[in-house]
C-alpha cells in the first residue's frame, strides 16, 4: 500500500503472489504490512480488489500473458473506462 497525501493506493503487484505463478489475490488475502491491513480489508477496498483482479484476469488470457506480466497500464484504462475509481487517472489519462 501506497500512501498519497490524502489516500492511499493499492499497488497491483499487491494481488500477485511471489511464488506462484498464474494467480491473482483479492481481499484480506492480499500482500501487506499489518498497518495497511487494517485499512485496506474493509468492504469497499476488498470490491475494488475483486474487480480489478477480475478485469486483471481477463485482460491477461486475452492477452495470452501471465498475470504477473500483464501491463498494468492496460488494467488502469480498462478500470477507468468500466467507471472505476483511481487515485491515478490523471497518470493514465495523460
Ligand atoms: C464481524 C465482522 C464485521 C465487519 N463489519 C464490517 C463493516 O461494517 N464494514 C466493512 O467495510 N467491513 C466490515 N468487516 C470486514 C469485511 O466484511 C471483510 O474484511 C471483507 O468481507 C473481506 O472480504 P474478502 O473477500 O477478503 O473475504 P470474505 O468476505 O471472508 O470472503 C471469502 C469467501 O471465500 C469463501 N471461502 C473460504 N474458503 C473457501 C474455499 N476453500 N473454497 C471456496 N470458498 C471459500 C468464504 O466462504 C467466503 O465467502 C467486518 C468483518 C467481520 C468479521
């Protein structure tokens, strides 16, 4: 977890595991440090997890790449288009 200023984001190599490949985490099941933990498994964060590890995971088959290599640049586009919110739309939309 990455802190902002006035938010914090969730990285996406927080939802891919180290070890194993072609597998993607969402929830209270992610990689964190304690503290981020306590913010980041609440309801609204484990959705947007779940969503963005789901659009990860389609993105990743059609783009016939491991979840680990997906360009996560295509993620964000993908989210923003769907409605999703980031902290970094102004990085995707520039
Ligand atoms: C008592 C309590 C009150 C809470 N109150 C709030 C609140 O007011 N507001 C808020 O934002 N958050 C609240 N939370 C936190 C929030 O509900 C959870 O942190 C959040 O639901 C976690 O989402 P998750 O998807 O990671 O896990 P879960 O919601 O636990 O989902 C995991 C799912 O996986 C299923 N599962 C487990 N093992 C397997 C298996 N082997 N095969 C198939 N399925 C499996 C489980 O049955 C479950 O449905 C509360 C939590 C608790 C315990």
């Amino acid at each position: 977890m990455e802190w902002c200023g006035d938010c914090y984001d969730i990285p996406y190599r927080s939802l891919i595991p180290e070890k194993i490949e072609n597998l993607i985490v969402a929830g209270r099941c992610i990689s964190t440090t304690h503290e981020a933990m306590s913010a980041i498994r609440v309801m609204a964060p484990c959705m947007a997890m779940g969503e963005a590890a789901g659009r990860a995971a389609k993105l990743a088959v059609r783009q016939n790449v491991l979840p680990s290599q997906l360009d996560v640049d295509l993620l964000r586009k993908e989210l923003i288009e769907k409605g999703a919110y980031l902290n970094s739309m102004e990085m995707v939309q520039s």
